[in-house]
C-alpha cells in the first residue's frame, strides 16, 4: 500500500472551506484537476488537449468539444465535464475505451479533427454512483492508486454523485471516544473491513474483527485524498449520517436510554438501535455529522436508511411518518442546507410491508426539496411507479445489475437501453433528476455500464444495433461483422434480462448435492445452453485471425468461462444418474469430466488478473501493518467470498466467484470429498451420510477460511491460446 501523509493543517482547512462552499462555487472548473486526469489517461497526448471553461447550461452540465490549431479543445463547467468531452472524443472519434475489463487506448497516429463544434447538455443533474455492498464485494482492499484509477473512470463516465463512506469508522470512533467509550467497550462494535457496509447499514456488529485502529487511521487519510480528488473533479460526494445504530455496550453506558435490538436474520447476533424519540438520537446524530465535517467537509448531502433488511416495529404511518422527520431533524441540526439521500432497496426488497401508506408516511415527513430518493433496482422493478414518481420527491433510476460479485455474463440489455430515457419523458415520471449505477460489485460485464453511462449526455433511448457496432469497434478495433453478430446472439442469450432476477450461477460454485441448484447459487439460465454457442464460435473464429485487444482477450475468456460454466449443469445430471443406476464405471467416468472442467476453468481463468484468487487475498494482507492484522485481513477476504460468516452461516457462497485458485483449492476439493463419499456408498451398497458430509464439508470450509496460504497474483497462460485449446477440448462435446 502506497504511503499516505496526513494534509497539514492549514491546507486541510483550506480543503474543509472549500468544501463548505455553495454548490455554484465549488462546481467551477479546477483545469489544473482536468489536465492531471488527461496527464494520467493519456500520457502520450496530454499536450494535444487544451482545457477552458464554460458555464453551465440550465444549471445543467455541459461539454463541448473543438479543433483549434492541431489541438483538440475540451470544454466544461466542471473537470467531471471535461473529462465527459475527452471521453466522448475518445469513444465517438479515436474509437478508444475506458474499462475495467480491458481498455483500447490505441489511438490514431494523428488525433482525429473536430469538423464542427460538438455541444451536449446532459438532461439529469445527478449521476449517482455506488451501493454500500460495492465498498466490500468490490473494494474492500483498495489502495489510493486503484481509488484514484476508479475516480478518473467515475469522471469519465459522467458520474458526479458519488457515495463516498470511506473511513466512517474512523468518525464512529472519534465520536464514541469523546463520549467516554473505551477501545474495549468498542472492540465487540466494529466490523472486520470485509464487513463495513453491513455494519454501517446496522444488519451485524463485530463479525470480523476486532478492527485495528491502525486501520482506521490510514482509511481515514484515504478517505481525505478521495474526497479531495472527487470534489476537485466537480462531483458532490453523498457522505453518511446517524441511522441509530449504536455499540451494544450503550446499554451499560446509558441504562435509560429507548433500545430495540433488531436481528438481521442472517446468522448474526442482534443489533442494537436507538429510538429516534429518545433525547440522545438527535444528540448524537448532530454529533456524528458535526465531528465527519471537521474531518471530511460537507456537500450536504447525507446517505441513511433506517431499516435496510430489518422491519421497523410499527406499520402505523403515523409512526412512520414521525420517524423519518426525527431522522432529517438530525441532520438539520448539524447543518441547515442538508438533504437527506435514501436508498429505496427497502421498498424494494420488503414490498409486503412498504405498501403505499407506509412509503407515503416515511417520505413526506421531509421538505420536498431536502430528500432524494434513489430507485435502487429500477432495471428490475421500477418502484417510482408504484409510489407515484415518489410522492413528488426528487429521485434517481439507477441499474443494480450485480448481486454479491457473483461471475457470470448478465444484463438486461435491452431494458437498460430503453428506460432510463422512456422514464424521463413520461409524465407520471415526476421529479426524475437524475441515473446511476447501483450494483453490489464492478469489474465485470463492462458493456453494461458502458450502456448504461451512454444516457448521460442523451435524453432518447439507445439504438441498441448501431451502439453494439461501435462499442465492437472501440473494444477491438475492428468493424468485423462476425463480433458484430456475436454481440447480437449475446444480446439475445446471456444478456436478454428475462425470467431470473441476477445472473446465474455454475452448480461448480455450490457446495456439493445431488440437487441443480443450491440456496444461494442459482442456476437457472435465461436462455438455452446451446444457443450461447454460435456467439462462442464467432468469438474463437476472431481470436484465429489474430485480433487481440485487452478487451477481446477478456470478452473470450469470459464467453469461454461461461460456457464450460454451463456445461456443469449436463455433467451433473450424469453423474446423477450413474449414482442412482449404480454404474460404478459411468459414475468414475463423469465425476473425473466434472472435476477435471473445474481445472480447466482454473487454468483459463488464471490467464487474466479479473479472474484470480491470489490479488484478493494478496491486497487484503498489504493493509496489515503485523503478521495478526494481516492474518486478519486474509480471513475476511477469504470469509466474504465462501461462508460470509461461520461454518454456519445460512449465506454461504452468496459472494460466489468463479476465480482461479478459489476453483482449484475450494471448490474442487469439496467435490473431491463428496465424490469419494458416493463412491464408498457404491463399493459398500450403503446409503451415503449426507447429513454427516454437510457438518464435515462445513468444518472444512471454515478451516479454509483461516488458512493463511498465498496464491498466484501475476497472470499465467495466454489467454487466447488456453481458449482455443478448451475449445477445441468441448465445443463438440457440449453440442451433444
């Protein structure tokens, strides 16, 4: 982890007033903040760029872009703007692109000129970016380098409302401390770092920790260069504000105080919140906010849910009502110009409680102009049309997409295209200001929020046929119609959004039975297996003549991934039935296919950094500053992503991931065991202990998750050679 310094103090206070300043003020252009991002996109052909200012259009973000003397002019009120126009000239003129998974950079020998002057005015005022789970599922281990690479992308992609809840547990402890807690009343509070998201949405305490304070003091100093760099860039980060959530050692420090422990129902130990009616709530509300805008500044625009996954006590809307104008109070209290950012995921998730009295009750409560509300799944179910656009609340449509950073190809293609624009010019659609992107976890599927970001600047739907032919072209640079078509049968096939919620997963990452699917792998595809394999052919035909891209050699592996991924499901239900017929030969021949395509996933999986164990658990352990906290570490990064709590817990393998290394020396091994276990039943005609196999699997699972043991972290293989070569191994034995 790179080394952070701590900002003096006067250039923190600097930073704080700055912060604190209107929102037309702290809008304006910082050029010298737009010329570092073109210096750090393009290092070759920063010089060719010129930055200048215009104002906003409506109060609107704006772009423009020109040539003037052999130079390319990027304009904007903002540097989130500028960095939209070089995005633009990017994608639409050097046919370049910016992804997590592979990006295109190759730009003309000479830059392309601006034959007339291009003018866009985005329709939506915010751009909001990030779900608490994406801070774990996806960035638990980040360092300012991958935070700073993620903030360009965020700009470049037109975003200007990011969450931003870096460090909270540093603030948390700031204000327990100064309240008289001591370190080993708070030690049974924190959550280990793998866990903050949950914790800061008040579903667990503790599990994972006890949290290090060295940890919160350098996330705090990574907290202050994310701010500063994002406010620099013209965005407003949506900081967080008091829910109720408090230590379960405030009942010994305030035995009066109004508690009600809530459980998550997740396997985890109560929670303890505290009564918004009760003195002490606004106390500390005003306190928390007070104490994050001496560390961090303010936008004035607060994230809280009060009951995220948990059911309030009452359904009365009186009560309701109460509660939410409490909940903002306290936020008003510390700062008059607050407005109060809700994810509507409740609404959501808890349909059978949250009927239109209770949403109507909770959201009117607050001053129309002080909340907004994010339409947290609204590529899934948009809820704004169920509460009547929000009862005149300003909101946003957001795509979800990704749950728990499971590995799979999925979207709703066509849906996200189309809605956010056919929303905006509905008339029931109310106060739509605003799209953004909501997932659990990133670094994966990019054409889907390549998609989705397209809406920034447009206010119609997105002819999916024409962008599908641009986007072939600036991921591989080639017009080939054959990746043209492929795109087109992945669009009809693993990105059609039709039946399932979230994408399916592979029976591999289950924990072994006789069953198709498992609680929390799904594997129910939206399509035929076989229909994916035209758009697998393309893709190898490709490969044959030599286009190489980052992007392609991603976009192969992960079609070929996919695949072998499916082809699971059909060996399973072989050896199945070699099991039942008791063909000892038959159950050896398909149990060896099974265990063998786990390998061969491992190795083509092991050809790309996207898909590998070994930088998970190796950025985990870089935060540790002893061999205990990097133990430590390592635990949560392996917990996360297989149990997601003990040997018990009901979530295991909700963080599914079909990496290599986590294939080989997981999930293999407990197929492994089980095969060994159905073979004995063979040899014996005794009925396997299935029973005593699941608490044996999950000892051995646990045992896993305290292993501390290092993994490959560069890259093996080549990626386009290994996909043919599993190609040619089972295309036709899949086509059977």
């Amino acid at each position: 982890m790179q080394k952070q310094v701590t900002p003096r103090p006067h250039s923190f206070m600097l930073l704080l007033m700055v912060a604190m300043l209107p929102l037309s003020i702290t809008a304006q252009l910082n050029k010298n903040a737009s010329l570092a991002l073109i210096q750090r996109v393009l290092p070759k052909h920063a010089t060719h760029f010129i930055v200048e200012s215009i104002p906003a259009e409506n109060g609107k973000d704006i772009f423009e872009i020109e040539s003037r003397a052999g130079k390319i002019v990027l304009r904007g009120n903002n540097g989130m703007s500028v960095a939209s126009a070089l995005y633009h000239y990017l994608t639409e003129y050097c046919h370049c692109q910016i992804t997590w998974n592979g990006s295109n950079l190759q730009l003309p020998a000479t830059l392309p000129v601006i034959k007339e002057k291009v003018h866009k005015v985005t329709p939506y005022t915010y751009r909001y970016y990030l779900n608490y789970c994406t801070f774990n599922y996806s960035m638990s281990w980040w360092d300012w380098n991958r935070w700073q690479k993620e903030i360009d992308w965020m700009a470049l992609h037109g975003i200007n409302m990011p969450l931003a809840i870096t460090g909270e547990e540093y603030t948390w402890y700031v204000v327990y401390k100064e309240m008289g807690f001591s370190d080993d009343e708070l030690k049974d509070f924190f959550s280990g770092p793998a866990y903050f998201g949950w914790f800061w949405m008040g579903n667990l305490d503790a599990w994972g920790g006890p949290l290090p304070l060295s940890w919160m003091k350098s996330h705090k100093v990574l907290q202050e260069k994310i701010l500063q760099r994002e406010r620099e860039l013209g965005m407003k980060p949506v900081l967080p504000a008091f829910t109720g959530h408090v230590p379960s050692a405030f009942k010994k420090k305030y035995p009066n105080a109004k508690l009600k422990a809530t459980n998550w129902t997740n396997g985890f130990a109560d929670t303890y919140i505290l009564d918004s009616e009760d003195p002490l709530f606004a106390e500390i509300g005003k306190k928390f906010l007070q104490t994050q805008t001496k560390l961090f500044g303010t936008d004035h625009l607060y994230s809280a849910d009060t009951f995220n996954e948990n059911e309030p006590p009452s359904d009365d809307p009186a009560y309701l009502s109460a509660l939410s104008a409490r909940v903002y109070e306290g936020m008003k209290q510390a700062d008059t110009a607050a407005t109060w950012v809700m994810q509507g995921w409740l609404f959501y998730s808890d349909r059978k409680f949250w009927k239109a009295p209770q949403i109507e009750a909770l959201l009117k409560a607050v001053p129309a102009n002080k909340m907004i509300l994010l339409d947290l799944a609204a590529e899934i179910e948009p809820v704004w049309k169920r509460t009547d656009a929000f009862y005149e609340k300003p909101w946003i449509w957001n795509m979800l997409h990704n749950f728990g950073g499971n590995v799979n190809m999925f979207g709703r293609m066509d849906g996200v295209a189309a809605g956010p624009a056919l929303a905006l010019n509905d008339t029931a659609s109310g106060k739509m200001w605003g799209i953004g992107l909501t997932m659990e976890a990133i670094e994966q599927n990019p054409v889907m929020y390549e998609l989705m970001m397209q809406h920034t600047w447009q206010t119609e739907p997105i002819a999916l046929d024409a962008w599908l032919q641009k986007y072939v072209l600036n991921r591989y640079a080639t017009t080939s119609n054959d990746l043209v078509n492929a795109w087109q049968i992945l669009r009809q096939t693993v990105y059609n959004g039709k039946e399932i919620r979230d994408g399916a997963e592979s029976i591999i990452t289950g924990r072994p039975t006789f069953d198709s699917t498992t609680v929390w792998t799904r594997t129910k595809l939206n399509y035929d297996r076989k229909d994916l394999l035209p758009a697998w052919d393309l893709f190898i035909q490709a490969a044959n003549k030599g286009i190489h891209t980052e992007g392609f050699r991603y976009d192969l592996v992960d079609i070929t991934r996919q695949v072998l991924a499916n082809y699971a499901g059909p060996l399973q239900k072989k050896w199945i039935a070699a099991y039942k017929e008791k063909d000892t030969a038959a159950f050896y021949k398909y149990s060896k296919a099974f265990l063998q395509l786990i390998s061969d996933m491992d190795l083509l999986l092991a050809t790309r950094k996207d898909f590998m164990l070994g930088p998970w658990l190796s950025t985990a352990r870089s935060h540790g500053t002893t061999p205990a906290e990097k133990a430590l570490y390592e635990q949560n990064a392996r917990d996360l992503i297989t149990l997601w709590g003990d040997a018990n817990s009901p979530l295991h393998e909700y963080s599914n991931r079909q990496w290599s290394g986590l294939l080989n020396d997981f999930y293999k091994p407990r197929w492994q065991q089980f095969f060994t276990l159905l073979q004995n039943s063979l040899r014996t005609g005794t009925e396997p202990d299935l029973k005593q196999f699941e608490e044996t699997i999950r000892n051995w699972e646990w045992k896993w998750v305290k292993t501390q043991k290092g993994f490959p972290v560069v890259p093996t293989g080549n990626s386009v050679q290994v996909a043919q070569m599993m190609y040619k191994k089972y295309r036709k034995e899949i086509e059977k």
